[in-house]
C-alpha cells in the first residue's frame, strides 16, 4: 500500500475514534467527570509507557532533560489539555454532546485568530470572511442558548492553545505525551487517594467490568494520537485539515441520533452558519495549496 494511502487511512482512524468518544464516557458513569479524568491521566501514562518500550525509544529523554524551556511548554500543554478534557467529559455525561462537537467545529477558526494575534500572520480574505461567519455563528447560537455556548468556546479556545504550545515546543507526539501524562500524574494519583480515602471512588466498586473501562481510558487517548502522528508524517497538512472535520461531525451525529439532545431551528441555522464558515475556509486552503503546488511544478524563466 502506498504510503500517502496509510497515511490517509491512520488519519481516518484517529478521527474516527476521536469522534466515537461520546458513545464511550457515558459507559463510565456513575463515575464523575474529575474521577474519569483522573483516571485517563494515570492509565494514559501507562499506556505510553508500554508504547515507548515496544519502540525500545527511550533516547530523547536525555535531550529533552537539557532543554527545561520544552519541559515548560510540555507542563503547560499538560493543564491546558486537561482543561480541554475535562469539560469535554463533562460535557458529554452531562449531555452537551452537540455544543462540545460546536467547540471543535470552530477550533479551525480560532487557531486562525491566534495566527494574527500572536504570530501576527496576515489573513487572505476568505479567510477573514470565514472567521467572519464564525462569530456570525456564536452570536446566533448564543441566543439559542440563552447563554454563551462556553462549552464549545473553552474546547476550541483550550484546543487551540494546546496545538500552538504542541507547535513551539517540538516534541514528538508518543514523548509528548510521557511527559505532559507524568507531569499530571501525582495529582492525578492524589485525587484517586482522596476519593478512596473518602469511600467515593467507583474503581473496583461498580463491578470489574467498570473498573476496565476506567483504566481503558488511558489505551483510548493513547491509540488515536499515535494513529494520527502516523498521519501527519505521511499526508500532506492539507489532507490532516481536511479529515480533522470527521470528529466533529461524528459527535454531531451521536449528539442528534443517538443521545437525541433537543435541535430547535435556531441551533439549525447556527450550525448551518458553522459549516458554511468552514465551507469557505476549507476551500480558501485547498485553492491556495493548490497554487502553490503549481508554482513549485512551474520552471523558472530563463534569463535572456
């Protein structure tokens, strides 16, 4: 199979698992959202571990040890993720599923906004009319609500900030996430104890088959994020953007058909807003991607 091919199929799976997620936190109840967080923390660090020794690659921890700049970034990555984790379980147990799929729908957008206002890169103009679309779009979902939709607004916004600092820092995705895992581990364990201490923790006392559960949270963060690093090194970024949108779109339809939260015509027409948005923005991208691919095919003149 070619390698753009498998490329395209890794991604496919991530995404996928990515967006099936809903169908699998509710399993975890009566667990609440901090304990199935706690939990993801710990087991995800194992399961990383297991990762990282099957690959025998323990070397860049030497390296990384020498530059406590990237240690800083990975620490922040590591609440800023579990910011982004935290209020998606929360959000799905409690049965936002629609409004945290609205918080990744937009994440595109806002990644967009933190390119001008932080990297101070300068917008084409479908691109402003996209981010345009987009605000047009919280503001009528806003008053649907009743409310902001500060579910989907922290997860796109905590999602965003997670990539960026991912971006600065460098650091390869399994190594990665050793690291941010470790960092959250004691007071991941500390909680855990707490809950014990307290007679509220589930673990081991909702049956075996629950107990499973929480401790497959870790393999379920681990195996897409491997799956999409095995992506991103064999599609080009533009494919990775196009196929971010399946996660998204699945916990939409597991929001909708599934879990049947309420969708009055007014939250139709926010989302239809969304979706044009990135309608926009999706073909702004692979327009001009694809000029660019042209120029580079396209021989220099040749001086007279």
């Amino acid at each position: 199979m070619p390698e753009s091919r498998r490329g395209v199929l890794y991604g496919i799976a991530a995404y996928a698992m990515w967006g099936l997620f809903p169908l699998y936190w509710p399993l975890l109840k009566p667990s609440g959202a901090l304990e199935i967080l706690a939990h993801r923390m710990a087991w995800s660090l194992v399961a990383v571990l297991v990762i990282l020794a099957a690959m025998r690659h323990w070397s860049w921890i030497r390296e990384l040890l020498r530059t406590p700049g990237k240690l800083g970034l990975l620490t922040l990555a590591a609440l800023i993720i579990t910011v982004n984790w935290g209020v998606y379980i929360y959000a799905v147990n409690t049965g936002h599923v629609v409004e945290s799929a609205l918080g990744y729908f937009i994440n595109p957008l806002v990644s967009v906004v933190f390119g001008v206002v932080l990297l101070k890169e300068r917008l084409r103009p479908l691109q402003w009319a996209a981010v345009g679309l987009g605000t047009l779009a919280v503001i009528v979902l806003t008053l649907d609500y009743g409310r902001l939709p500060w579910i989907a607004l922290v997860l796109a916004m905590s999602f965003g900030t997670y990539g960026l600092v991912k971006k600065t820092a460098q650091v390869g995705a399994a190594e990665s996430m050793a690291v941010e895992t470790l960092v959250l581990l004691l007071p991941a364990l500390g909680y855990l104890l707490y809950l014990g201490g307290q007679g509220q923790s589930t673990f081991g006392t909702a049956g075996a088959g629950h107990a499973l559960l929480l401790a497959g949270a870790g393999a379920i963060t681990a195996v897409p994020l491997i799956c999409f690093s095995a992506a991103a090194i064999r599609v080009p970024l533009t494919t990775i953007g196009l196929l971010q949108y399946i996660a998204p779109v699945l916990q939409f339809l597991c929001g909708v058909f599934i879990v049947h939260e309420t969708m009055p015509a007014s939250r139709w027409a926010g989302f239809a807003i969304v979706w044009l948005a990135l309608s926009v923005f999706t073909w702004d991208s692979l327009r001009t991607a694809h000029r660019a691919r042209r120029a580079e095919r396209e021989p220099e003149p040749v001086p007279a």
